[in-house]
C-alpha cells in the first residue's frame, strides 16, 4: 500500500511515518477556525523538526517547557517567538529564555518571579490555577502547576516594584481531554475573572493564554476537536490557544511487521518487532492503539492482544482487538503516533534499534 511518496510495506521496520501535507492543511484550517486568536504550538507534543517546520507558517509562535527544548526550538525555526513555560524552571533555564529574548515566560510562584527579577529584563505571564470545576476532563492540572489567587497577587506586587519585568497576562491551561463545548464554558469563566483582575493591576491591554486540552478520542480517530465552534465562540480580547496533541497527532503513524503469532492459555498473542518503548502512548494512556493490517484485506476473524518484544508484561499496544488471520512478516500500522508518542518513550530499555523516520510531503 502507497501512502504519499512512501511505500509503508517496504519499509525497514519499525519506522514513524509523519503526513506532513496532511498535517499543514489541519494546521492551516485551525489557524482560520480560531479568527484572530493566537495560536502557539506545545513543542513537547511532539518535536520533530520537520514537523515544526512545516507547523511554522501556521503558527503565532511554539510553547516549550525547557531549556532543551528552548535550544531545540530556537534551532529548528530561528525567528519564531517563543513562550516558555512549565514547573521547576532553574536559574539556567530562565537565563537561557533571557538570553534568548523569549517572548513570554510563564511564571508558575512567587519565588520563580524572584529569580527571574535577578536576571534581567522579560515580559511575563501569571499562570493561574483556580478552583473551577472541570467535570469530564482527563487530566486536571493542579499541584505543581499555577498559583492560586494569593500567590497571583503577591506576583503583581512584586513585578510593581521591578522595573525590569512586565506583567503582560494570565497563562490558565486549567484541563486536559475536554470538548469544545467544555473548553469555552472554561475560557469563559477564566476571562471572566481575569481581564478584570489584570487591569486592577494595571495591565491595558489584558493577554489570556487558554492553553491547549483539546479532547482527541483514540477509540474514534475520524473524531476530531471542533476547532470551528471553539473559534466562534471565544470572547473577546487578545486570547492565545497552545494545544499539542490535538495538531499533530492524527499525522503520524508507527508502521512495524509481524514476527511471531502464539496462542497461550486460551488467548492469541502477536508479536511485533518494536514496541512501546518506541511508541508509549497506549501504554501510558491505558487505551489500545487504533491500526491497521496493511498486508492483508481478510475480515477479522478472531482476537489477539498486539504486542512488543520488551521483557514485561506492559509492553502492549492493543489488547484482545479483533484481528484478521496474521503470520510473521504482515505489516501493522497504529494510527495517531503523532503525538506524545516516539519522545515520551523509553528508547533505550533493552537497547533495541531505534526506529526509522519518513516524511510525506
């Protein structure tokens, strides 16, 4: 089967194979869908340069959440304004995003804003972890993550009386896996509370970063976030939207071949040459991986558990799915690899290959 300019069957195996065509016309229909919000990409979602280069001309400017990403970044795509944020910044990190000039360092405490006071001059955001409820979401960041009320107004006092550092907004990424409907009722409420609290602090003209969340269901990959309500129904201001996984990662795919089918106690289990310590979104998320057999046009006819070659009982991409009849040497493709996928994985656990990488263009 072709896909593009790449044969996926002939192939050296494992390989990622990323749609970076397919990927530049979703990208292109996000940016129209938000009308004039700005729209950063979360590097950590995934940091292929060739996916950041082809994400650039759609992009107001990437987010990313370390020093290491800060250089990858600033390497791939050198004039692209850059947002830095995340927990636990050192005093490296924030005098590389000063020398760097980044255009927004997100602030996560009172004493994160110290340091940075000690390094030179930087226009900040606030991120701000409130109360809200946030029923259906995935993920709910809290913890280590913003700073509630008390903590925000400390900051504001500190930043009054430092010239050197800018107040500019609210950073809120509040959850994670919500729909559009869910999202704006969450925008709604932070902005409410926000545009307000920053111009009695002095900020005219108030910038709110949403943060990303956008739900993508793995059970249903022709699923996608309506990007075209969500747009329609932000309120008004200056709003920046910083999602990840729900840009990239229908445009990527793990492609590997069969090397042993076995029936243990009952159960079919096939073996797959990689695993997830080359792709470690289902075991991180607890899902199976949607795929494809691309070598074989049977119905399915039984059920089996798709596995790796790692020694533990963990390495599974899909459990007890319904498969066609399959031998060594069939090719699986396991849709939405694009994101949170090869650059969570644990590469080197049993120090196997690392996997090829191809590009549709």
């Amino acid at each position: 089967m072709k896909n593009g300019a790449v044969n996926l069957v002939d192939l050296p195996f494992p390989a990622y194979v990323y749609d970076l065509a397919g990927l530049a016309d979703h990208a292109r229909a996000i940016r129209s869908a938000l009308r004039g919000a700005e729209l950063l990409y979360a590097a950590k979602a995934n940091p292929d340069p060739e996916v950041l280069r082809t994400l650039a001309p759609h992009l107001d400017g990437v987010e990313v959440s370390s020093g290491g990403e800060l250089a990858h970044v600033r390497k791939a795509l050198p004039d692209i304004p850059i947002a830095f944020g995340g927990p636990g910044k050192t005093d490296e990190e924030l005098a590389r995003a000063v020398a760097f000039n980044v255009e927004r360092i997100h602030i996560e405490s009172p004493r994160e804003l110290i340091r940075l006071q000690r390094l030179g001059r930087a226009e900040v955001l606030l991120r701000a972890n409130l109360p809200f409820a946030v029923p259906g979401a995935v993920l709910t960041m809290n913890g280590p993550f913003g700073m509630d009320v008390d903590a925000l107004n400390e900051c504001a006092r500190r930043i009054a009386d430092s010239p050197g550092i800018t107040l500019k907004g609210i950073h809120a990424h509040l959850a994670s896996g919500l729909d559009a409907p869910a999202l704006l009722d969450l925008a709604k409420r932070m902005t409410a509370w926000a545009v307000p609290w920053l111009r009695g602090h002095g900020v005219t003209e108030p910038e709110i970063n949403l943060g990303g969340g956008m739900a993508v269901d793995y059970t249903d990959p022709e699923s996608r976030f309506d990007w075209d309500a969500y747009g329609a129904g932000l309120p008004q201001g200056r709003l920046r939207v910083e999602p990840g996984r729900a840009v990239t990662a229908y445009h990527g795919r793990y492609v590997t071949d069969v090397l042993d089918v076995k029936t243990t106690r009952g159960e079919t289990y096939v073996v797959l040459r990689g695993g997830t310590h080359h792709l470690r979104t289902p075991a991180a998320k607890g899902h199976d991986q949607p795929f494809e057999v691309l070598t074989q046009r049977s119905a399915p006819t039984g059920r089996a558990t798709l596995v790796g070659q790692l020694c533990t009982p963990k390495d599974v991409f899909a459990r007890d799915v319904a498969v066609p009849p399959l031998a060594p040497g069939d090719v699986i493709a396991f849709a939405m690899a694009g994101a949170y996928a090869w650059n969570i994985s644990h590469h080197d656990f049993l120090m196997h290959p690392h996997p090829g990488f191809h590009y549709i263009r």
